[in-house]
C-alpha cells in the first residue's frame, strides 16, 4: 500500500501527514510524539482516530506541523488522521463521522478592531 498524504487544521494550526502501514510510530515535525506533546491528554486527541476503529499500532504516520498552539496542533493532526483513514477505507467513515472527528472546527480569533482595546472590549469610559 502506498502513503496516503491529507492535511488537517484546526485555528490558525496547520498538519500535513504521511500515514502508512506500520508499527504504531508517530512522528511530528522529526521528533517523537511524547517529546513534542509532552502532555498525556494531547497524545490522547491524537490517537483518538486510531481508538475509534480499533487500529491502535497498524499504522505509522509522519507529521509537519506549524502555526497556533499545541492543543490546535493536537486537534488539527486528529483532522488529518481521520481524514488518511477515510481515504484508506470507506467502512471507517460512519464511525468516525459519528465520534466528530471528520468535523473541520471554523471557530478562530476574532480580529481586533480599530478605536477598541481588543476585539468587543472598549477603552475605559470616563464621563466626567
């Protein structure tokens, strides 16, 4: 089989990955996964994909990942993940679908505005 190629994003997060049969390794930007998520619960998100069709250490996947911070990188490279298992077999979809895992997430940072501290909040009224 050959390598499927997806792309994820989540915020300002971009993931591209290479996913292909193999022993379960994970590698983002040329490190490990445990080096560079260094907390439990975003390695958690990551496999998620993989828990949901039972295919935990099948597949090898190799991450570039860039943009945002850490929790929209996690989830933008569980986007991509599902995305690569759709692609390898149309069984995985319904499951995956339902889990909302093939849901691209459109919330991003509303942009400040002009005559604003940020984007809704105003500068400190003074009447007197």
């Amino acid at each position: 089989m050959e390598v499927i190629n997806t792309i994820g994003r989540r915020k300002t997060s971009v993931a591209r990955i290479h996913l292909q049969p193999g022993k379960g390794k994970i590698i983002v930007n040329k490190r490990s996964v445990e080096e560079y998520f260094p907390s439990e619960i975003l390695r958690i998100v990551i496999n998620q994909p993989f828990n949901t069709i039972s295919a935990e250490g099948k597949f090898d996947v190799k991450v570039n990942v860039n943009g945002g911070g850490i929790k929209g990188q996690a989830e933008a490279i569980r986007l991509a993940i599902a995305r690569a298992l759709c692609k390898l077999d149309d069984e995985n979809r319904p499951s995956l679908k339902k889990e909302g895992f093939l849901t691209r997430d459109p919330r991003m940072v509303e942009r400040k505005k002009f005559g604003r501290r940020k984007a809704r909040k105003k500068f400190q009224f003074s009447k007197r």
